[in-house]
C-alpha cells in the first residue's frame, strides 16, 4: 500500500529535500510503506531515501536529519489508511448494549494494534496474523492486549470467534522476544472468574517478566441486552471471592516477581464493601485508566492538595455531580473543604443512569438527560462541576449528543469540567 501526502511542514527535512504535498509515499529506505507505523519506524535513521509517484513518474530524494525526528509528513489520516475493527461479538461488549439513534461513532468497534502501541488502547489479537507480530517483535512495540481468558476453548465462546483460542500463542511468542504487554481481563461471572480466573492468572504469570501489569474489571451491564448473552453482575459475595483469588496470585508474584502484578479495579472493592488499598499497593497506578486505584489517587491529591489550599475570596458556592460509584467519596471530599473554608458550599449530587440502566454507575457513562431531569431545580450555585470523561473527546458532546451549552441553558449554571485529578477538583471547587 502507499499513502498520498497531503502536506509537507514547512522547513522539515522532508519539504528541504523536495517532497511536495500530492506526491505518493512508496517507500522509505527501500521498505513499502503500509501504514504509520511502518513510516514511524523506517524514517527514524539519520539518513533517509523516500521513493515517490509525482503524477506518473517515480522519483527518489535523499535528505539527512537528527535519528528520530520527524520527516515532516503529513497524510490524510493519522493512521495513513483505515482504523481496523473489531472482528468479535463479546458476550460482554458494552457496544452492543447500547440503545439505537445515538450517533454513529460510538457503535464503531476499534480492535486496531497500531492504536494499542500508539494510543494505549486494547486490543483482542483477533485482527492479527503471524506477520503482524512479526512486525511487532521487529519494531519492538509494547502492546496493550484484552486477554479476558488463556482457556482457548472458552476465550472463543466469550469473543463468538473460533480463531480467539489460538491467537493466545501470540502472546507467548511476544513474551520470548521481550515484548513488554499490559493485559486486560474483563470479569464476567460463571464464565471466566473463580477457577477459569486462576488459570489465566497462572499461564499470564509464566510469561514474567514481559507481562507489565493486568487488571481485572466486572462486566457491565445495561438495560439494552435483549436477545444478548445472559450475564449477571457479582454481587458482594461474588466480588469478595474474586479478590480473594487475586490476593493470594498478588502474594504469589510479589515473592516470584517483586509486583503484585494482577490489580482489581476500584469497582470490585466498592462491590465487595471492602476498603480501598493504600497508593502503595498500586505501585505507580500501571492500570490508572482502567480504573484500578482512580479512587486512592484522587483521594490522596485532594488531600494534599487541602492542605495548602488558601480560602476562596469571599462567599463560594458550587455543585459537583458524578454516578453512584464515586457518590460517597466525593461527598466526603467535599465535605473536608467545607469544614477548612467556613464561606464554602459545594452540593455534591448522585446521578442514576436511566439512560443505560441503574447498574452503570460510573461518571463517565453519564448522559445529559439524566443530569439535566434530576438535578433540576437543585441548588447548583454559581458552576456545576463535572468530569471530563463524561464529554466526547475534542468536543462539548455528552453520549446523548447535548451540547454542554444545552446543559447550562436548561440548568441555569455554568459548567466547568474536571480532570479526574485531586488538585484540580480542588481548584475547581475553590473557583482558581
């Protein structure tokens, strides 16, 4: 494959040495271009020979540069061709418990390797061929990978793809060429976790050290899965033996391997009424957006960052509203700037999911309806604090397609969004 360019930056080894915006990428030192990472990797030498098609000759240009930097190219998509989709129907796919008219992109399901690499996203391995790892064992890429189970009979019946089984291999094949992984496993119960979960843990254990870290997250569940596989959500009983298993693996690596390696998330804690850990037993939060340790984090900036926080000037009064998982430690850390700044007042508001169902709990999967209907004629105060990770990526969209503007218009109050970061929900609080 090649890839047209659409622009050259200005000054760039790449406009200095004659390449023009039009002209095709065939190759760069002697190697076919496919796709970005072929391009990432190929022109990170000092010296670098393109092959190109300028309308219907094939030219050659030589340009030297610093090893790494950019040539200066720029293609019509970040990726030079198409993001790869996902070739599984998971019984647990979230994508497919969505209700229909919602916007396009969201039904797209992404399971591309170069985005894993690139971006951190996961990947099922399923897309993936022998020459696709071969090229990952080449250039060395560290990869993010949903393993969910290392039982081949069973990863197929959970992914309904007959190929899911074997491309396990893939993963010991990347161990023994020092390919660094983070792995995935989401939880369903009766089908993966109690002795299947074991397993997993023990065959991803055997590929120490190249496995980075692995978090465990439940299965979520909306009110959208007629006709779906049917699935339950752990309960407190369920969640706590899971722990358990986890627990006794963490000891096990941490002896073999100096890591506790395995993390469940944040939500299996809240679910088995047990105490969040201490930061120290994240070990650098490896797993942080997958939801393992978000919680601690937070909990612990916001503390450190109270201590030093001066008192807002004059009278403040904000509102913060987030799902029912984080509801009661937000609550609490609210409740802490109250009792240091006596002109504070910041209502801290638990917004069920209607929209998706009341078992979705998390902030992020909140939807405009639903915090427009219940919050209004709250107290909201001057601004309504919420996360950012309720919005759409580079917009002011929420999943439902409200505008952030349609919020405030109905609500009355201004919103400000905030990172999930200890120091800026104080800050946004205190109105800095």
């Amino acid at each position: 494959m090649s890839a047209k360019i659409t622009s050259v930056v200005k000054n760039s080894p790449a406009m200095c040495c004659g390449v023009r915006a039009g002209d095709i990428l065939i190759s760069v030192n002697g190697r076919k271009i496919d796709d970005v990472l072929d391009y990432m990797y190929y022109s990170a030498e000092r010296t670098i020979k393109l092959v190109l098609k300028r309308g219907e000759k094939f030219i050659m240009l030589k340009t030297e540069k610093n090893e790494y930097d950019d040539l200066g190219l720029e293609f019509e998509t970040f990726l030079m061709d198409k993001k790869q989709s996902c070739c599984n129907k998971c019984v647990f796919c979230f994508i497919d418990q969505m209700p229909e008219g919602m916007r396009e992109t969201l039904y797209f399901k992404d399971d591309d390797a170069r985005l894993s690499f690139l971006q951190g996203n996961y990947v099922t391995l399923t897309n993936l061929g022998q020459a696709d790892i071969d090229r990952i064992i080449e250039m060395k890429l560290n990869i993010n990978i949903s393993v969910h189970t290392t039982d081949p009979e069973l990863r197929c019946k959970m992914m309904n793809n007959r190929f899911a089984g074997e491309k396990i291999d893939f993963l010991r094949q990347m161990a023994e060429a020092g390919i660094s992984m983070n792995c995935q496993i989401v939880l369903c119960p009766g089908l993966n976790d109690g002795d299947a979960l074991r397993k997993t843990l023990s065959d991803l254990g055997a590929l120490m050290p190249n496995i980075s870290s692995i978090a465990v997250v439940p299965v979520g569940l909306t009110k959208f899965r007629e006709g779906l596989y049917p699935l339950t959500l752990f309960d407190e009983k369920t969640a706590g033996e899971n722990i358990d298993i986890m627990e006794q693996f963490q000891r096990e690596f941490m002896e073999k391997y100096g890591t506790r390696l395995v993390f469940p998330s944040d939500e299996f804690y809240l679910t088995a009424k047990r105490p969040l850990p201490d930061a120290d037993y994240y070990e650098e939060y490896p797993q942080y957006e997958n939801g393992v340790g978000m919680l601690r984090s937070l909990i612990d900036e916001f503390a450190a960052a109270l201590e030093s926080a001066e008192a807002p000037s004059g009278k403040r009064e904000v509102s913060v509203a987030t799902g029912v998982l984080a509801f009661d430690f937000i609550e609490k850390l609210a409740k802490m700037a109250e009792e240091k700044f006596d002109d504070l007042t910041c209502h801290v508001y638990k917004i069920e999911n209607n929209f998706f169902g009341k078992t979705i709990t998390v902030a992020g999967l909140l939807t405009a309806q639903d915090i427009m209907a219940q919050l209004k004629g709250q107290p909201l105060g001057t601004e309504l604090l919420l996360t950012s990770a309720m919005i759409m990526h580079n917009s002011d969209l929420f999943l439902d397609d409200y505008h952030i503007s349609d919020v405030e218009k109905t609500l009355g109050v201004k919103i400000r969004l905030t990172e999930n970061d200890g120091y800026d929900l104080l800050d946004a609080i205190l109105g800095l």
